[in-house]
C-alpha cells in the first residue's frame, strides 16, 4: 500500500478502495447466472456506496471539496475474477467464500489505515466501517457454515 501521511489522503485512498469494491460487486452481480446471487452482490455494491458516503463526509469535514459522483468503471482495472465473457457459473459456496475474502481484505485495510489518522473522529469512522466490514465477514462465515452442516 501506497505511503500515505495526511488525513484527507488516507481518507481519499479508503473512498477509493470503496469504489473499487463496489465495481467489483456490480461487476460480479453482471456475471453470476442465477439472479438471486446477483442481487447479493448488488446489495454488497450499495453497501460499499453507503461506506464511500461516510468517508467523503469526513473529508468534506476537513473543508474541503468531494465530487461525490461515482466514477465509472476504469477500463484498466480489473474488477472481474475472469477474463471469460461467459457469466460466472458460482455457486452459493464459492460465491460467499469470495464474498468472505472481500470483507477480510477490507477490514484489514481499514486497520492498516487508523494509526495513521490524526483526527479523532475519522479514526473513529474507519474503526466503525472496520467493524461493519467483520460483521459482513461473519454473516457470510455463518451462512457458509450453515450450507456446510446441510450439504
């Protein structure tokens, strides 16, 4: 990860990686065959936009200027786990482990970045968004589970 050293940057990175994880989602909502796993994923989408909310609102507490407008999607990132033109062929199981590994990555990142926070209150925004993202962690971790003792 990128050295970053003022708030505004780290916040700024962290709206980032929200983006990202919400192209990832939709992208993945796009490609899965069975419509109720897209609706998953797009759920996940809105909730990575509901973090991006909350960070742009600490940064517009520094004072300055956010463009709230969600960018499109970056032709050089790839959002997708295939290169295949083909709708992913998930199922529920290896649907909630990515979705698993997606929510630990983020609450990592989250972690990384408070230390290096000087404003009290945003430190407190990434703590909680951290804390979200190990509650989605969990819901995934205990539906997995459960589809394991039936299968």
């Amino acid at each position: 990860m990128a050295k970053v050293e003022h708030d505004e940057e780290i916040l700024e990175l962290a709206i980032a990686r929200e983006v990202e994880a919400y192209h990832f989602y939709m992208a993945l909502a796009s490609r899965v065959k069975e419509p109720a796993m897209s609706k998953v994923f797009e759920e996940l989408a809105e909730e990575e936009l509901e973090h991006k909310a909350r960070l742009e609102l600490e940064v517009m507490k520094t004072g300055r200027a956010v463009d709230t407008t969600l960018k499109p999607v970056d032709p050089e990132k790839d959002y997708i786990i295939s290169d295949s033109e083909e709708p992913l062929d998930l199922d529920y199981r290896d649907m909630l482990l990515l979705a698993i590994e997606k929510e630990k990555a983020a609450f990592r990142i989250y972690v990384s970045l408070v230390p290096n926070v000087h404003d009290e209150e945003s430190k407190e925004v990434l703590l909680a968004l951290a804390e979200e993202e190990v509650k989605h962690k969990l819901r995934f971790e205990t539906e997995y589970d459960t589809l394991m003792k039936k299968g």
